[in-house]
C-alpha cells in the first residue's frame, strides 16, 4: 500500500472517527504545553556566584519558584504530572467509536489489505492526530510566550519568558509525543487480530482484575511512615553508611502508592460492582453492578487519573496544615519576643496553593476524559438500551444504572485515594516545634476543609460527567437505534 494511499485511509472515516482525531489533536495539543513549559523552567540559566549573588538566584524574575535554582526541578516536575491525566484523556479518546472503527478496519481486510497494513493505518491515524495536536500545541506555546512577555513596574517578569527551550528540545517534543503515540497504538494493537470478519482479541480479559497492585497502596504510607523512626535507630547505633539510601525509600513509597493507585483502578470498580451487586435491590443498581463486574476496565485510564490527582490534593492538604502550624508557631514566637519581623514568610503556603490549582485542573482534565468514556460507552451499547426501552424499561432506570456505574466505584476509590495521599504528606512533612519550646512537638490538625474541597471537588465533577453524558441517552434509545450496525 502506498504512503498516499494510506494516510488517505487514516484521515477518512464519520463523524465520530473526526471527533476522535481532534480529541487526539487537542489532548497532544495539552500535553505539549506542558511539556514545553516545564522544559522552559528548566532552561532558565543560573548567574555565577558574585559577592552581591553568593545564592547565584535568578533576579529578574517575581516568582521564587522561578528565581531559586534549588526550585526549579520541582516545578518542572510538578508541570510534567499535568501531562498525566492529558495523557490519559488521549488513550481514552483513542476508543471513541471503537466498534465502528472496528467495522472499518475489516472491511479494509476484506478488500485486500493485510494485517500490518490494518495495524499501520491505525497507529498512522494516532501519530498523525497527535502530530498536529503538538503544532498546534506549539504555535500557542510560541504565541504565548510573546504575549505574556511584560515585566512588572521594577523590571521582574512573572514567567519565563525571556528564555526558551533549545531547538532540540522543541524537536522532541513536537515530533517525540506522535511517534510515542503512534508506538503504543501500534503495541497496544498487538494482541488484536482483524479479520475479513471482524476484530479478534487473541487474549481475552476473562478473569477479574487481581488485587495484587492495591496492595501497593498501604505499602507506600508503611514505607514512608517507617523513614523517621529507622533514622533515629541508625543515630542511636552511630551507622551512618546507610543514611544517603534512606531518600530512596521514601521516594520508594511514594511512588509505590501512586502506581497502586493508577494500576488498581480496575480492580477498585470490580470490588465496587461485586459489593453494589451483593447490596443493591433497585434495578438501576443491579445493571450498574454487573456492568461494572462485567467490564472494570472501561474508563479506567481516566479514573486512575482522577485518583492520581486526588492523592496529590490530599499530600496537598497535609503540606498546607504543616506549613499553617509553622507559620503560626513562628508567630506566635515572634510576638513573644515582641519582633515581627522575625516571623516566617508565607512563601510555602503560596506555593501549596499553585499546587492545588495544578490537582484543580488534573481533576478537571480527568473529568472530561471520564465524559469521553461514558458517552463512547453509551453510543456503543446504544442497540441494547433500545432494546430495554423497547421493552419497557423507563429511560430513567438506565440513567440511573449509568449514575451508579460512575459513583459507585468513584466515591470509595477518592477517600482511599484522599487517605493515602494526607498520610504520605503528614509522614513527610512530620510534627511542628510547638512556641518557646526546643524540645516539644506537636502534630497539626486535620485538614478537614481542605480535604473535603478536593474530595467533594472530584466527586461533583464527576456527577457533572453524568448529567451531561446522560444527554446522549435518550438519543441513543430511540427505535430506529435497534437497526444500527
């Protein structure tokens, strides 16, 4: 097959394959700019040492996280977690009109084509939507770094914008994201076989998830909670070879609980359905549960996300009531001594608030991605909706039933997910010295507030996600559906 011919295949398809391909395009067009912005931080250029700049800071800029060298990582760190949920949003958007697709690809099998040729007009339909996603991507990025390029009354600029990634830099990403994308299509496609007759799975999903990764998740807090007291046992017994390794552990920890929580997100909607199926009475309830018993997989890229994104809000929290406690006690010292000035500096809690604005907008991202899922999922069973309502189950049992499929595995996963995340940040960030003591410590208080605005937060934007895909139902149960292929 000829390169002409088969990117004229890729770009060709209905409606929902165009929808599909500028979801692609505008989730690569997000994971772009985030990219390019976290590796702008990073390209930040540090001044020698001098006497008058003995910490070697970035002065032209307002922002400490942009002025300290020692902070830069990490804000380019936390800038590449927004690409996550992004990334997420694009592998569920990949099965938007999947069935279709499918019915597609093997009538191309039964004209002639082979399967390498079936799987390279798949992943070239990825690479190419995701290639014009990051031009896109790119073109706004460059724009924006002209527009937003206005220093402040004393010279400073609020972001990088007098710096910018190097040409190399801005090659792999813009062409690095597509082959990456047009990669995994082409691995995830591995296992499948199309057919004159339609897409075979070689290996089918026929057992249920194994709980094997949520063991993970009260492994990282045990980890990181056992890093304070094995360092005071390594200072009692004077070893002090091992005392570089013991970051590793705690980094260790927190990773193990944040891929516990991703990967287990299959395994959490099958244990919701197996105990909504066990206690529910209600029809809307009973094809919830064995929707979700049935098929724990579908959707669950997004909703790991969204879990992701909830730990970080509750590491969040646990920051925030630290430095709050801190900050108090350093008053509440300083008045003591009658010297305000000595009180600390409210920069950690203005640097917890961006990160809340960055979970704010992973959580908001990873709401659309679960949108997308649940109306790809609704336009794919839409014959057997209409069969239910043709035989005269009310429209609102089913949309109910969809209620219960999103919620049920939604609202314990983001208390899991909340827990996890305010332990993992009150062992990290430990007790605070109470006011005129040296010696005593006390713990803050539990950030109940802030912990319950992320919750709630992720909870109700996920019940907006149901409001609005429930507008496809009703669509998608009309009579004339029970003649769709």
């Amino acid at each position: 097959m000829r390169p002409g011919t088969l990117g004229r295949l890729a770009l060709a398809g209905t409606r929902t394959d165009t929808v599909r391909v500028v979801l692609t395009a505008l989730s690569a067009a997000l994971a772009t700019l985030a990219g390019l912005a976290a590796l702008t931080v990073l390209a930040i250029p540090t001044p020698p040492a001098t006497d008058d700049n003995g910490v070697r800071w970035s002065h032209q800029y307002s922002e400490a996280l942009l002025r300290e060298p020692g902070l830069r990582g990490g804000t380019a760190f936390a800038l590449l977690l927004l690409a996550l949920p992004v990334l997420a949003l694009a592998g569920q958007c990949a099965r938007l009109g999947a069935p279709a697709r499918d019915r597609r690809l093997a009538a191309l099998r039964l004209a002639g084509a082979t399967p390498g040729q079936v799987t390279r007009l798949a992943a070239l339909e990825t690479g190419v939507a995701s290639l014009l996603g990051t031009v896109v991507g790119l073109v706004v990025f460059l724009g924006a770094h002209e527009l937003l390029d206005r220093p402040d009354a004393d010279g400073r600029l609020a972001l990088p914008t007098d710096v910018l990634p190097s040409p190399v830099a801005l090659a792999a990403t813009v062409l690095g994201l597509p082959a990456v994308a047009a990669a995994a299509t082409a691995l995830l496609l591995r296992r499948v076989v199309t057919t004159p007759f339609g897409v075979v799975r070689r290996a089918r999903r026929d057992r249920p998830p194994r709980p094997w990764f949520a063991l993970l998740v009260p492994a990282g807090p045990a980890a990181v909670g056992g890093y304070f007291p094995l360092l005071r046992w390594l200072e009692r017994h004077d070893v002090r070879e091992p005392l570089p390794y013991l970051p590793i552990l705690v980094t260790a920890g927190g990773l193990a609980a944040l891929v516990g929580t991703v990967l287990a997100a299959g395994w959490f909607s099958y244990a919701a359905g197996r105990l909504l199926h066990r206690l529910a009475r209600g029809p809307a309830a009973l094809l919830a549960a064995r929707r979700l018993t049935a098929d724990p997989w579908a959707g669950s890229r997004t909703f790991a996300a969204l879990l992701a994104a909830v730990l970080f809000g509750g590491g969040a929290a646990a920051h925030r009531a630290y430095f709050q406690a801190r900050y108090a006690a350093e008053l509440a010292e300083a008045r003591s001594f009658g010297d305000l000035t000595s009180a600390g500096d409210t920069f950690y809690l203005d640097t917890i608030g961006l990160v809340d604005l960055a979970v704010a907008v992973a959580v908001t991202i990873a709401a659309g991605g679960l949108l997308v899922a649940l109306v790809e999922g609704i336009v794919a069973r839409r014959r057997a909706y209409a069969a239910l309502v043709a035989q005269g189950v009310p429209r609102g049992v089913l949309g109910r039933s969809v209620a219960w499929q999103a919620l049920a595995p939604t609202v314990p996963a983001v208390l899991l997910a909340l827990t996890v995340g305010l332990l993992l940040g009150r062992l990290l960030s430990g007790p605070v010295r109470a006011p005129g003591s040296a010696e005593r410590f006390v713990m803050p208080g539990v950030p109940l507030e802030q912990l319950a605005l992320v919750g709630a937060g992720a909870v109700a934007a996920v019940a907006l996600t149901v409001a609005v895909g429930l507008l496809f139902l009703r669509a998608s149960t009309t009579a004339e559906e029970l003649r769709a292929t």
